[in-house]
C-alpha cells in the first residue's frame, strides 16, 4: 500500500501521448512543493515526471529524472531536504539519498548485510521528516513485513528502529514537531484482523509511544488518517485528516490543541485534501481539490479562500510565502505559482520555461541518463528554451549562489509560452485519491 497522490487531467494539442513525461501513464502536472530551511532561494518541485529544483528563488527551474532518483511507475515520493542540503526521498524500496545536489542518489544502509538492525534498504518507506534539530526519521510500509520506525542522528548515514515493530500496521505518516524535535506524531493502518487507524506520538524521541483513542475522529469505511501539520510554535496543535469520511469523494480536518487527546473537526472538504500549511499564528490554509480553505481564527473555523487555482500542493517558503502547484491554471499557465494570502496568485514557473536537466558531471546518472538520454524528448515535448549541460556541475550541495528577489516571470506573458510548443493547452485536474 503506498501513497499516490495524483492528478487526472485532460492535455489538448502540444503534448504528444508518447512522449517522455507520459511513460508512467500521467500528464505532466506539478503536485508537490518542498523547500531547504533558512533558505529562500531553494525550491524543490515534485512532478509526475521527476523533480524540478530551482536555487533562484524560482527564476529558474532544472531536471532531475525519475531514474536518478531511484523510483519509477504511477508513484510520487515524499522528499526533505537538511539543511547542508543533502535532499532525502522515500521510494518502494527504501530512502534514497543525495550528498551532491541530486547528481547522483544511493540508497541509505543498502551496505549494511540482510536483516542487520538499522537496515532499512529494500522496504517499502512511506512517512519521512527531519525534526527542527536535524534528526531524520523514517517509517516503513510493507505488507507481509514487519514495519517500523527509525530514527538517523547523522544525516541519514545510519538508522536506529525506535520500538514501534509491527507485522500488522502500515505506518502511513509521520511529523516531528517543529519546536521540540522529541516530539514526533505517527499514524498506522492495521489490516487484520480487522480494519484499524491508529494514532501514536512521543514526547522522548521515541521512548515511549502512548496511543491517542481519536475521540471525536469520524472515519471513512477504510479507516485511515494522515499527520497533516505540527503547529510551529505549539508542539500540542496538530492537524489530522481521516482520509475519505466526507463521501463520497472529500476528507475531514481536525484539529487538536492536547496533543490529540481529542479532536474538533474544522473542515469537510468534497475533493481530498492536498496539504495543510500553517501560514503564521491566526493563517492555516487548507489545499483540497479545485480550490483552498483560509483560516484566520488559528484554525478554529475556514472558509473558501476567494480565487484559487486547483492547487496540487501547497507549501510555505522558510519566509512565509505560500508556494502552489497548478496544472497550467489560466490565465497564464502556470505550474508552480506564490501567493501571499491565498487569494491572489503570481506566476513562478511554466513548463516551457525549463531551464533544462540538472548539469552533472559525467559518470552520475545526473548526466549520463537525465541529461544526455532523456532531456531531448522532454525539451520536444514541451518545447522548453533550455538545453542539455556541459560536464561541469551547476548544482552544490552548499553555497550556491543565487538571484535576489526571486520569484521572477521571465516571459512578457502566457502567449510566448504558448507559441514556443504548448499551443493550445487546456486542462481539466482533479486530485486522484491517495491508494490504499
């Protein structure tokens, strides 16, 4: 069982149905935002044809392809990226990791012999967070194996299980308070005998694992709940959504201020919810289907925010700034865009405006597969102004220097994108339910 999130959109005239983007079966959408702490320049932008980076503020965007990172098919991994800017992301077979700006990624402790303790190559890995002290932790989620939590104090160079063994639960998510890194929140499903979520947190790094009753949590038939935010700055305010109990085809938000010993619901959306942002003390901003949610009371109630794109993700820059994903919203196409508030949306980022792969040097599979082997259909396809790299890499680990201000719209507007190989592209998206 792995989580999939994605989007089912209607492409017309520009994007041809064999081309590289649609091997998986999926257009090309954006459905994922993450970011480097303390950096605002860093943006990294999950696609359903790899991952886009930009070390601009979002001026402009690279490459990396699905085969470098290590994943391939209908699945979208969860990344974090520490703050030395080693970038992590979860996959079927276990955490993949890059130490060089995402040139090249291996797999974490596939060193270490079979069965080894701290071995956790070769296993499904869904759930995936660093605390706000570099910590990195990890779930496993496989059936017909036991799964567990573990624990890295090293920049994931070696993992420590954290007694939460079980042949019976898919751990399914995971977030560790942004302001106690002790503090860490963990949701299962239990298939058998019969169909269980459950709800563990730790106040000790893992110690002690007390289970929370979900009193007052409405679940859907298959009952399954999801970690969607940790407050800032009140390690006891989460955020729960129960997966699928708003049928028949929306979620229900909670929220919790006793560290989940109860819950209130806040939200029932009809389209499944995205993600969850806590914009500052009073703002939470709720992305679901084919708008968002504003809160301006710290989450106690929403409503509709007044124009939204159909965002498939939604994050916050380390400065506040909302960042969005867009399948190719009017009025200017575009596929990541900031906003502010919610309500007003700027244009980042348009698939035509790739700059290009990731530049690598040679012998990573950076260059020798994303660059060399596949960048020149996916340029085709969307008609994109970037080229393929030389030898010489673009993209440290650390110190990069980047733009100022960020955030640019290099095009006078939407119809040089157009004109440049998208002529006519209109999309219909919808967010496809998380499998089960």
């Amino acid at each position: 069982m792995k989580v999939v999130v994605a989007f089912v959109a209607l492409v017309v005239a520009g994007v041809g149905a064999t081309s590289t983007a649609h091997a998986n079966g999926r257009p090309p959408v954006t459905n994922g935002v993450f970011f480097r702490p303390s950096d605002n320049q860093s943006v990294y932008v999950r696609s359903t044809f790899g991952l886009l980076v930009s070390r601009d503020g979002g001026s402009s965007f690279r490459w990396m392809c699905e085969q470098n990172i290590g994943y391939g098919g209908i699945y979208d991994p969860k990344y974090a990226i520490a703050t030395d800017g080693t970038i992590f992301a979860t996959t079927m077979d276990g955490l993949r990791v890059s130490r060089d700006g995402g040139c090249s990624f291996t797999t974490a402790t596939a060193e270490l012999p079979a069965n080894a303790p701290g071995r956790i190559a070769n296993i499904s890995i869904e759930s995936l967070d660093i605390g706000p002290t570099g910590e990195v932790w990890v779930a496993t989620s496989e059936s017909g194996k036991t799964n567990d939590v573990y624990r890295s104090t090293d920049v994931g160079v070696t993992f420590t299980a954290r007694g939460m063994a079980s042949p019976v639960i898919l751990w399914k998510s995971l977030l560790v308070a942004p302001s106690d890194a002790m503090r860490v929140y963990l949701t299962g499903y239990q298939m058998t005998p019969s169909p269980i979520a459950h709800l563990f947190s730790t106040q000790d790094g893992g110690q002690s694992w007390p289970e929370s009753p979900l009193t007052g949590v409405q679940l859907a038939a298959t009952p399954l709940i999801m970690i969607a935010a940790v407050d800032p700055a009140d390690p006891q305010r989460i955020y729960l959504v129960s997966v699928g109990a708003n049928a028949p085809d929306g979620d229900r938000l909670y929220r919790s201020t006793n560290g989940g010993a109860t819950f209130t619901e806040v939200l029932a959306t009809p389209q499944p919810i995205v993600n969850v942002v806590i914009r500052d003390a009073t703002t939470v901003v709720v992305a679901a289907g084919q708008g968002a949610f504003r809160s301006t009371d710290g989450g106690a109630t929403f409503g509709a925010a007044a124009i939204s794109p159909h965002l498939g993700c939604l994050g916050k820059r380390p400065d506040g700034t909302l960042i969005g994903c867009a399948p190719n919203w009017d009025p200017d196409f575009m596929a990541v865009g900031r906003s502010d508030d919610a309500s007003q949306w700027q244009k980042i980022f348009r698939f035509v405006e790739l700059a290009g792969p990731l530049c690598c040097p040679a012998g990573t599979a950076g260059h020798d597969v994303c660059d060399q082997e596949l960048w020149a259909g996916l340029n085709a396809q969307f008609g994109a102004h970037g080229a393929s790299c030389d030898v010489v890499p673009d993209a440290p680990s650390e110190g990069v220097p980047s733009k100022p201000g960020g955030c640019c719209d290099a095009d006078a507007g939407p119809g040089s994108s157009l004109g440049a190989g998208l002529l006519a592209l209109l999309v219909a998206g919808t967010i496809g339910r998380r499998r089960r």
